[in-house]
C-alpha cells in the first residue's frame, strides 16, 4: 500500500509539474520576445558589434543570415571589415508585432560618409537575419548629406490618438507613395501628402520646403516613370506612424547601364496622409532583391 500510495503520489506531482510547464510555456515564449525597448537594445548593440568588427558580440539564432546590397556574405564580411565611426544621425523603426529591428544610421570610413539602412529579423529575442543597404557618400557625389545633423523633422512626433491609424491602413497609405512613382504622378494614384510635407534623400531635402528649386511642390514635381517599381514591406512602427519600405525602382535606363536605385524609405503616416519621408538609396544590378519576403502583404 506504501509503495501503490508513493506511485500515486508521484505520478500525481509529474502530472502537476507537466501542467505548470504548459501554463509556463507560453509565458516564457512572450517573455523571449522582444518589446520596443528591447529592439532598440538590440540595434544599439549591432551598431556597437559591427563598430568593432567583432560579430562574436552579438546573440545570434542558430546560422544568422547577412545580407550586404542583395548578396548573402558571411557575417563580419563587406562593412563589418571597413567601419571606422559612426556620425550622429540615426532612425530606428521598431516592429514588436513581426520582431523586427530597423535603422537609418550614418557612419564613417575614414572620412568618407556611410549611409547604411540595418533591418533585424528577431527569433526568440535573438538576431536571426540581417539585411542591410551601405551607400557611401564619395566627394564627388551628387548628394551630399546637409540634413543629417539632427532628426529628421516631424519623424518622431508624438501621432494624435483621434488619426491614429492600424497596420493595414498604414502601410496602404505608404504604399500610396510607390504607386505614384509607378504611374509617375502622385495625384492620380490617390497618394496623400499632409501640408509641409518634405521629402529627405540620401540627407539632401528633395522635395518641400528647403529643396531650393522652383519645383519643390509634392505633387507638383516632375516624376520619372517607374513601371517596374517592386516594393516590399519592411517594417512598421506602429507607435511612431512610420511605415519603412524597401523598394526596387526598376532598369529605367536613368541609373547607369542594368541599375536600378534601391532605397529603404521611411514615410511618417498618420491620418491617412504621409507627413514626412527619409531615404538611403543606392544604384545596383536592377536584378537585386531582399531576400526576405514582405514583412506585410504588398496589394496592388
């Protein structure tokens, strides 16, 4: 009878130790992933690794993929080798929902001016995938950077509770924007830009106030076609109304022979206009792609 009681016992105390460890699961599951805070961390501490050269640094799941302008490198190889400092200037767009990390971020070779876009694919509060976009800023470049000094304005402003808008309505309204380079004006594709407006480009205002051209007009620009424009969905920070997208422009013939401008380009979006936008873009094979499917479905 002891020993049918211990038996008992025990298979009474290994049932209550399974059912806590179902009820504990899912718990330590939402605790492994990451929150706002915890991405911006996470950003921070791939900067600090990258400035290094020391990918040992970071907390990596299982074989972390790295991509550099499309191509698939062994982590630690392209910038990780040159970095030499960092500037002041960063961005970040935070998605808790996908766990993803993303910066716009200037840095330094030498004297030579870098500006890199950095998107974190996170796995259980680990890096899973890096993709990043490096466009150097050589003295002869046509844009040099005046306008990263500081934040990029209205970027980070606080988004009114009452024009709030979901997800879906976010990236749709960003999406908007890609639309107009497709058919080459902004007014027929429905894209809505709020009054003041500016567009940032490489850290040179291109459009609204301060681009220093008798055009500078969001709807009143001249825009190149672009039939083959592919975008895809980044990121998207929810809390700060920023929606970041990577976009192929296409072969227009107007990027250098087989090249296409690709670009991570953030847009300010709240109540159903875009407010303010900023792009690191450099010219590759119009063959690149991200590697990573769309973080959100991309509808026509």
């Amino acid at each position: 009878m002891v020993r049918t009681s211990n038996r008992l016992k025990t298979g009474a105390a290994l049932a209550a130790l399974v059912a806590f460890g179902t009820l504990l699961a899912p718990a330590q599951a939402s605790a492994a992933e990451c929150d706002r805070k915890c991405l911006e961390g996470t950003v921070t501490a791939y900067l600090d690794a990258l400035l290094a050269h020391d990918p040992a640094r970071l907390q990596l799941a299982g074989k972390a993929r790295f991509t550099e302008d499309g191509k698939e490198l062994k982590l630690g190889e392209g910038l990780w080798q040159t970095v030499s400092g960092k500037a002041s200037f960063r961005q970040d767009y935070l998605d808790p929902q996908k766990q993803i990390a993303a910066t716009h971020v200037e840095l330094r070779e030498g004297t030579i001016p870098v500006l890199y876009s950095a998107v974190l694919h996170l796995e259980g509060g680990l890096i899973a995938g890096i993709e990043t976009l490096v466009q150097r800023i050589q003295p002869d470049s046509r844009f040099q950077p005046t306008e990263l000094g500081a934040p990029i304005k209205g970027m980070n402003n606080p988004v009114p509770a009452e024009k709030r808008q979901s997800r879906a309505t976010m990236i749709a309204t960003a999406l908007r924007y890609t639309e107009g380079l497709r058919i080459g004006n902004f007014t027929d594709a429905g894209t809505r830009f709020a009054d003041g407006t500016y567009r940032v480009e490489n850290g040179v205002i291109t459009a609204g106030d301060g681009c220093g051209r008798d055009d500078c007009g969001m709807y009143s620009q001249r825009l190149m076609l672009h039939p083959a424009i592919i975008p895809s969905v980044a990121a998207v920070d929810e809390e700060n109304g920023t929606v970041l997208l990577w976009m192929n422009f296409g072969d227009t013939g107007s990027y250098g022979p087989g090249n296409a401008l690709v670009t991570f380009e953030g847009f300010k979006v709240w109540g159903g206009e875009i407010r303010a936008i900023n792009a690191f873009f450099g010219f590759l094979p119009a063959s690149t792609s991200r590697f990573w499917p769309s973080s959100d479905p991309v509808r026509p």
